[in-house]
C-alpha cells in the first residue's frame, strides 16, 4: 500500500511539474538555443523595407515559395527617423512589421544599420547604440514567438570605424549586456567585425561565451560574383571553374575554424548570384547565375549554414505585388539607366533558392514506419516505435498542433530538448545520445498540452 502511495506521489509531482513547465509558455526559459534555431532558419530573404508601407501580401508570398525567414536591415540614422512623425511612430512601424513578418509564418531576423555611424563611430555616442537595441529588446521581450533574433549588425567594411576591434567589442559588449539585462535568452547574432569569416576572430570572447543564445553571422558574394575591377574577368564563369569553385570554399574556411574552436552557431547574411555590381560592359548570363546558385547553395548546405540571398527588390515587386520575371544586371554606378546585356530568368533563380538543397536540419532522417494502423491518442497524435532504440516518429492526426512544439522530459520533469512541429505529417526527435529509460513527450500549441510516455531501450 506504501508503495502504491508512493507511485502516486510520483505521479502527481510530475503531472506538477509538466503543468508548472507550461505554464509559462512565453517566458525566457521555454526558447530555443542558437544550436537549435539555427536548424530551423533555413533559406532567408533579405529586405530594407520601408515600415510606412510594410506589404503582407509580399511575406505571404515569400512563405509560399519556400523562404523560411526574412533577415531586414532596419536603418536608424536620422535622416531616415526623420521620416516619421515622431521616434516613437519609427518604432512603432518596425514593431508592426515584425509582427507582420510572425503572421505570415516566417522568422524575424531585426538587423541594425546606421550608416554614418558605422563609418564614423567617434561622431556618435556609444549610448546612441545601446538604446536602439534596448528599445527593440524592450518592445520584443513580451512576444511569445520564440523565433525572433537580433543581429547587431548588417555589415561592418574594413574601412568602417565600428569595424575597429576595440570599438567593436566594446559596443558590442555593452550592447549584448543591456539586451540580457532585458531578455535573458532572445538570440542574439554578432556580425563579422570585417563582413568576413575572417574577422569573426576579433571577436571578444567574453562576449559570447557561457551564452547559449549566441551566434555570429558572416557573410560574402553579397554582390555577386562581381568582377575584381574594370576589364577584369568575374569570380565566376560558365558552370564555374576549379578556381572559382575554390574562390567560394575559401570564403568558409576561417568561418567553420571559428565555428569549431567556439562552438557559436553560424549564419550567412547575405549572398547574391546575379552580380549587380559588375562593371563589366555585359552581365551576368543565366547559366553563370544559375550554376553560382547551386554551387554556392551546395557549399552553404555542406557547412549546414543558414543564409539569407540579396534581396527582396531583385525578385519580387511589391507595387504589382508580382514575382519579377526579367531583370538585367548590371546597372551603371554613373548613370539611371540599365547597362545592354543579358536579361536574367529570375523565376529560375527563385525556383532553385527555393527548392535546392534542404536548409532545414530540425528534424532526422528515418525510414521507420508502423508494422499496423497508427492509433492517435485522443485523435491528437501517435508516437513510435515505443519502445525505441532512439529516432521517434511522432504522426499528427490534423494540423491542429502544426504550429507548435514538442519538449522531451525525464523521469523527473526536466526538460532535454525542445523541437518545433515543423510538419504536419510527421516530426522526428532522436533520442539515441539518451541513457535507457522512461521519458516524455509533450505536445503542445500554446492552448493545449498533451503528453506520452515512452521508454528509451
């Protein structure tokens, strides 16, 4: 009898437990890691919107096609404040557009450019930094997505003051203090202090380490495969060289080097294929654009890399609300009108952004099905194999839980992972790298929890 009280002590703490972990669905604590979000980031698309004329119609369609975030470049130099009626309606309009960006089901990724003082920082203030992002941190902290991320930085040159090692940490580290102060586990991503693999190096350490929500972004080609300099042959020719291909992997060796020694995620901001820059007299041809694309998708896909592709304007026309069908590159530093050359298929290019390679590493390969008819718990959904030597199918009747997650607990209510339910069909969560035993699986959508249990042999 002892015992029987006993197990139903048990029981009762960890139905405690599970409710108590739910309960707060919002908080800081349920978020995902950097390790995690980067595998849920996937293909981006990156954007300078104007927040006075922020378009729903153009974030559904880039949803439908296939992108999974938008990565936006939010100026904060006055002269662009300036335009709205007040700081406050310039923070209001960027609010508003994040939360556009959350209705059409794709990733926030809020990147700050100011480009005076990035080039000359001695004519600003420090604080002037520091409370832009406190304002953003501030106005984000209550949402309860937990896919929002801040990346502190669009692109710091070489030639840039802000791009100065000193400089640069420090801002970056007060900046990153102030944001935890307000948001303990908001992912924040530091760029490259010279745009480059190469400069995340500089990077002081002490300003991501024993952080779990950390990554740094890097970034190259943002041009294109542009050509070195007037009457010089472009990075990338036909189908593509050994030497241009070699040009693409060296831009990822110091990155991945970084990216191991720390263990911080990484995520490529912006590349471009069709080389809009070129100051050649042609342009870009439609094999050179489309063979750069997949190679350079299949060295981001190699290095498992997230990436947003420049840029939005390139595509997609948000006045006819219509994806681009022709655009011809370049376009002449000195004057407003297209240089001759080749007019580029942009529908190809978007097909072969949107449907190349994979970009999403949430969930594991596996072949296991059912030996019988799944049987849905409540018609909610179904787990196995249960017992399992580790990968987990869980199966959803409908899609009433699409749009949540699934946490894995212990015995005792911790929780060990936490995976968005990515797919109606079918989600996978591995538990191979766990001991043997009893463990959780709790499904929820932010309304309604629900949880089986199932033994790890």
């Amino acid at each position: 009898m002892r015992d029987f009280r006993n197990i139903t002590s048990h029981i009762k703490l960890l139905l405690f437990l599970i409710c108590f972990l739910f309960s707060g669905l919002a908080s800081n604590a349920q978020r995902l890691r950097a390790d995690q979000f980067a595998k849920i980031l996937g293909r981006g698309i990156a954007a300078a919107p104007d927040f006075n004329d922020a378009k729903q119609s153009t974030l559904n369609q880039f949803k439908i096609r296939g992108f999974n975030h938008v990565r936006f470049r939010c100026d904060a130099a006055p002269d662009y404040i300036s335009k709205f009626a007040s700081e406050k309606a310039y923070f209001d309009n960027l609010e508003n557009y994040v939360d556009r960006i959350i209705v059409a089901e794709l990733i926030p990724v809020i990147s700050w450019t100011h480009d005076p003082m990035q080039a000359n920082p001695e004519d600003f203030t420090m604080a002037e930094f520091i409370d832009w992002w406190k304002e953003i941190a501030n106005r984000m902290k209550d949402k309860p997505e937990d896919n929002i991320a801040f990346n502190l930085g669009t692109e710091f040159a070489n030639k840039d003051g802000m791009a100065e090692t000193t400089i640069y940490n420090e801002w970056h580290r007060e900046a990153v203090k102030q944001i935890r102060l307000i948001d303990s586990t908001r992912i924040i991503i530091l760029p490259s202090p010279d745009k480059e693999g190469t400069g995340l190096s500089r990077i002081a350490s002490d300003i991501y380490t024993d952080d779990e929500y950390m990554m740094a972004e890097f970034h190259s080609y943002a041009a294109g495969p542009k050509s070195e300099g007037t009457g010089k042959p472009r990075n990338w020719q036909g189908t593509g060289s050994e030497s241009d291909k070699d040009k693409v992997r060296e831009q990822f060796v110091s990155a991945m080097n970084w990216h191991s020694s720390t263990g911080i995620p990484l995520y490529f901001g912006a590349w471009m294929p069709m080389g809009n820059k070129d100051v050649e007299a042609l342009g870009i041809e439609d094999e050179e654009a489309q063979s750069f694309a997949r190679f350079f998708m299949d060295v981001l896909e190699e290095n498992r890399l997230p990436w947003a592709v420049n840029a939005l304007q390139h595509f997609y026309d948000e006045d006819s609300k219509k994806w681009i069908l022709t655009k011809q590159f370049p376009k002449p530093k000195a004057s407003n009108d297209y240089a001759e050359g080749p007019w580029l298929d942009m529908p190809t290019l978007v097909d072969i952004l949107t449907t190349y390679g994979n970009f999403r590493w949430d969930t594991i390969s596996d072949d296991t099905t059912p030996s019988t008819n799944v049987t849905f718990d409540n018609e909610v959904f179904a787990i196995y194999p249960n017992p399992t030597s580790g990968p987990v199918n869980i199966k959803f009747e409908n899609d009433k839980f699409c749009n949540g997650f699934v946490k894995v607990l212990n015995a005792y209510g911790a929780v060990l992972e936490v995976k968005l339910i990515s797919y109606r069909d079918k989600t996978i969560i591995d538990l191979h790298n766990y001991s043997s035993g009893l463990y959780y699986i709790v499904i929820s959508n932010n309304v309604e929890v629900i949880s089986k249990a199932i033994i790890k042999e």
